[in-house]
C-alpha cells in the first residue's frame, strides 16, 4: 500500500519530536543515494530494457518448467489473464520451436480445468513440450492438409489464436486470414513480435523488411470485426503493440 505524502511528513514530524535519533536514521534513508548497481539499473529506458532483454535474456536465458520459451514475462502474464476471462476451449499456437511457450499455455489451461493448445509448426526438431493437452500439428502452417487438420480440432470450439511463426508481413498477413475463423466473439488472436517493425535495422531488434505489426494495421482494416485492444499493453514494454486484437462480431 503506498502511503499519501503528507501523511509520511506528519509521521516524519512526530518521530522527530519523540525520537531525534530514529529521525535522523529516517532522514539518511530518505536523503541517501540509491545504491549505485540499481541505480544505473532503474536509470535504464525502455527502448534499452527491450533490448537488453532481447539481446541478452530472451534467446538463452528465457525458460518455463525447463523449456525455454521465446517469450515477454510481462506479455505471457496477460496471456494468463486473457484466458482466464475467455475460458477457450482450443488454444491454436501457430510456431512454438521449442515448445516453451506451449508448455506454459497448457499448464495455464490445467489451472482452469478445460481446453487443449493446438500447436503448429513445420519443424518438430527442436520440440520439447510434452503435456495431455497438448496436440501438435505439423507441416506449414498455410498448407491445406494443416489448416484442415486444425479445423478439425476447433470445430464446434471456443478458440483462441497466437501467431508466432514467420515474421514478414505477407506470411502473417495471410495466417492471420487463415486462421481468424477459429477465433470466437470476444476471444483474441495475439499476433506476436511487432517489436521489430518499431525498432531500427540493426539495432539488434529492428529489420528492413516489414512485419508482424504492418500485417496487423492491413488485417484490421480488411477485418472491422477485430479490434486492437491496447489495454492488453498496459505494462508498456511489450513484444507485441497493437497485437492483441480482439473478435467483437
């Protein structure tokens, strides 16, 4: 709980009248310089946060339940909070390398008690993931064979859909095409890693070529039934701006 400032001074007064010595214990902690480690730690921006996680965190030290998952700590906990409020039935993740991420969705939806991820990908060896809800598919994710198998799975379903497979604009824009239909009213298809069209070539996120986030602005204009919902970016620094679009018809 934070404390109102004016009550702080209150209390700082009164300890000064009762306890001179304790004051002046108070006064060097409220006066004293930040430890200098964390302070050039807190001092970071959140354009160097995002790299630096990116860099240095994401691709070797990023784990869950021993996989290492490819993910935004801080956007996998919305992800939590977006399913406890759907309550999906299937949960299609479109590339899940080594499974990381599917692990995680899956023990998410055994804490609900309901739903199965429904994971596609072209490339199985990398795979670690191993759970009773989990159901791979694989073969690219715009073959026909693949898209009717995942048919299959979310036919009569509640569904939700992540998209983190190819990052160029046309191969998500045509995913996102493909599989918006296992997308219910008021569930979510989060189209993931926009971070990169924000970030310059070169600076260690940024890359020439258009993305994830130019695919969603085209989508949306094509799709008035999506809307983004940004409210899903409420902790800022996320690895997917305006990816998380919500299916409102």
């Amino acid at each position: 709980m934070v404390v109102p400032v004016a009550k702080r001074y209150r209390e700082a007064f009164h300890l000064l009248l009762e306890d001179p010595s304790r004051f002046a214990r108070y006064l060097r902690r409220l006066l004293g310089p930040m430890r200098p480690d964390y302070r050039r730690r807190f001092r970071m921006s959140l354009r160097r946060w995002l790299l630096y996680h990116h860099k240095e965190i994401h691709h070797d030290q990023c784990h869950w339940m021993g996989v290492r998952a490819l993910k935004n700590p801080l956007d996998a906990w919305v992800y939590q909070e977006i399913l406890h409020e759907v309550q999906p039935d299937v949960v299609v993740e479109i590339g899940s390398n080594e499974g990381g991420s599917t692990l995680f969705l899956a023990h998410l939806l055994e804490i609900i008690g309901k739903g199965l991820v429904v994971s596609v990908d072209i490339d199985r060896s990398r795979f670690q993931a191993s759970h009773d809800r989990i159901v791979t598919v694989t073969g690219d994710s715009s073959a026909e064979a693949t898209i009717r198998q995942v048919a299959d799975l979310c036919e009569g379903k509640r569904g939700l859909v992540i998209h983190d497979s190819n990052h160029n604009k046309e191969p998500v824009l045509r995913d996102l095409r493909t599989y918006e239909r296992f997308v219910s009213v008021g569930s979510y298809l989060i189209v993931e890693d926009g971070i990169l069209d924000l970030f310059r070539p070169g600076d260690g996120l940024g890359w020439f070529a258009e993305g994830p986030l130019a695919a969603v602005e085209q989508f949306v204009r094509e799709r008035p039934d999506f809307r983004i919902d940004s409210t899903r970016e409420k902790y800022v620094m996320t690895y997917n701006p305006r990816g998380f679009l919500r299916r409102v018809s």
